[in-house]
C-alpha cells in the first residue's frame, strides 16, 4: 500500500498501547505522522520497508504502523500460530511424517526450492 497526506494509521509502539495516527508528510522514503499529546508531536517510518518500522532515531525500531486494527490483529494472530506450531513440535516431528508431508510443509510456507535444495546436499 501506498501512504498518502491525511491517511489514518494505527501506530503500535514497542511498550505501549496502539493508537491512531495521521500521515502529514511523505517522502521518498519516510513518511511522518503526528502524535498529539506527546512531547515529539511527529514521528517517521520507512514506508518503502514492508513491515513499516517506526525510525527509533538511530535506535532499534520503536514500533511499527499498520494500516488498520484488523491489520494489526492479524499480524499479532499470526505470530501467536507460530509461536503455538514451535511450542506444539518443540521443533521435533512425529516419526510418522514423511517426506511428502515436508514437502507439502515446504509448498505451503513458500520455502518449496530451498527445501529441495537442502534435501540434495
């Protein structure tokens, strides 16, 4: 998605609750949002990145924007299924799974042709 003048995003900070923001400037590569009630009124983010982090001045990213609440939600949902398909398998895989499961596995993850080429070593 392109970011344009007036967009309402949503800003999740690192340590903190997510609130909503309004894009008032767009560069080519950073795009500033306000932040009312807060002692930096205005911050940036890259949003030629995918993930759209939150520029922590020099820092790790302070957080990133999403495009909306739903967005948000599902990328936290997301990460909650990974997180319980690690926990699930402890990274270890019943002896009843067979290669074509793995493949099936690799296909489905979009990791199909790395897959293959370790599975040549």
């Amino acid at each position: 998605m392109s970011v344009k003048v007036g967009d309402k995003l949503l800003l999740v900070p690192t340590r903190s609750t997510p609130y909503e923001v309004e894009v008032t400037k767009v560069g080519r590569k950073w795009a500033y949002v306000s932040r009312p009630g807060f002692s930096y009124r205005e911050c940036r983010f890259d949003h030629t990145d995918s993930r759209w982090p939150v520029d922590g001045n020099g820092h790790n990213p302070c957080g990133s924007i999403y495009e909306s609440a739903a967005e948000y939600k599902a990328a936290v949902e997301r990460c909650k299924a990974e997180r319980a398909l690690r926990m699930a398998t402890q990274w270890s895989v019943p002896i009843t799974v067979t290669t074509d499961d793995f493949r099936e596995a690799a296909r489905l993850l979009g990791v199909l042709a790395r897959f293959e080429e370790e599975m040549g070593k």
